[in-house]
C-alpha cells in the first residue's frame, strides 16, 4: 500500500463517520497514511478515532493563492481527538466565531478548483 492509498481509504472512513487512528504497541498514536509508527518503527493497530475533538490551535489567512480563491478566508486548525492530534481546515464563514477549546467535529469536503479531498473540521454546537 502506497501513501496516497491510505490516505483516501481513510477520507472514505472519516467521510462515513467512521474515522480511526493507528496506535504502535509503545503508546504512540498517529494518522493515515502509514504502515509503520513514525516514532518508533513498531506495527500499527487500527483504533477508533473519537466523534469529537477540541481545536487546539488555528490560523486564519486572508490572503490566498489562485487554488484557494474559492476558500479565502482559509483557515487551518490542529484540533485533539482522544490522544491524537488532527490538521484540517476549518470552515470559512465561522472563522469570526472561533476560539481555542471549541469542540469540533472531523468531515471530508471536496475541494471546487479540483475535486480533491480534504478534511475538514465542522463546528459543535
Ligand atoms: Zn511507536
């Protein structure tokens, strides 16, 4: 299994509602794609990934480049699920509103410039 090919099966699970992480037998957690634990080497075990996070840290960029014309403002956030931390973006028309500690939910949106996939964090309330 390539990158990529991880990458999109798990999109596919995230966008079902059915997000997972990967643990290593030593504790460490991490995120698709990847067959090995980026810390340590050790086999990875497929774990459920929590149906809520909270946002850790964000940014907000007013300034953009062709590619994400139809996304600016864009904002970036690193939100933690469980004993995992998740990068995704986060959604344009409530980037006023947010504040570190909101809990936020994981989703898939596809990208308009070119149909690609990214996740997404979609605000709790
Ligand atoms: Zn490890």
């Amino acid at each position: 299994m390539n990158g990529e090919v991880g990458l999109e099966e798990w999109l596919d699970a995230v966008a079902l509602g059915d997000g997972y992480y990967h643990r290593c037998s030593s504790g460490h957690s991490t995120l698709p794609p990847g067959d090995r634990c980026p810390e340590c080497g050790s086999g990875l075990e497929r774990r459920p990934l929590p149906s809520r996070g909270e946002l850790r840290s964000y940014t907000v960029s007013n300034v953009s480049t062709p590619e994400y014309d139809d996304q600016t403002p864009l904002g970036i956030g690193i939100a933690t699920f469980g004993s995992v931390d998740v990068t995704a973006r986060l959604p344009a028309v409530e980037s006023g509103r947010l504040e570190t500690g909101t809990t936020v939910r994981l989703s898939v949106e596809e990208r308009r410039s070119d149909g690609s996939r990214i996740p997404v964090f979609r605000l709790d309330r």
